[in-house]
C-alpha cells in the first residue's frame, strides 16, 4: 500500500495543483488495490477532511460506499506529510 507521502506526490505528479480533480486510475494501482487504498484513507478523521472524492466521467471505483472516479487534496495536507 501507498505511503501518505506517496499518494500526495502521485496526485501532484498529474495535477497542475492542489484543489484539481485527478481520475483514480491515474494512481496505477489494481482496483482492488485502490478501493482498499482510499477506503483507508477516506476512514481516517485527520486525512479524510483534506481529501474530496468525485464522480466525474472514468473508471468508478467505490470508496466508503459511494461510487467515485476523481479525488482532489486540499493543499493543508502538507501539514500533516
């Protein structure tokens, strides 16, 4: 599984910057892998307040029980990197 750090770094290596949606499947990780991945991060109160999922057009994933394709981070996340 993907570090905090890594999936900050990730994010920004496809987004122009913070605030911008970018496609789950961007991560290149397996479905499995990225439902579990967001799923983690989504439940945790101190992560999931910088973290915003969107249903946009692509591949759909489910993260706490909604259908999501985007994710965008909240620049105050380096806060906590």
């Amino acid at each position: 599984m993907l570090s905090l750090r890594e999936v900050v770094d990730r994010y920004l290596a496809v987004a122009r910057k913070f605030g911008d949606p970018v496609a789950l499947s961007a991560f290149q990780l397996s479905p499995a892998e990225t439902q579990t991945l967001f799923n983690v991060l989504d439940e945790d109160y101190h992560l999931s307040r910088f973290l915003h999922f969107s249903h946009i057009a692509g591949e759909a994933y489910v993260i706490s029980g909604a259908s999501v394709t985007h994710l965008s981070i909240d620049p105050g996340i380096q806060s906590i990197l």
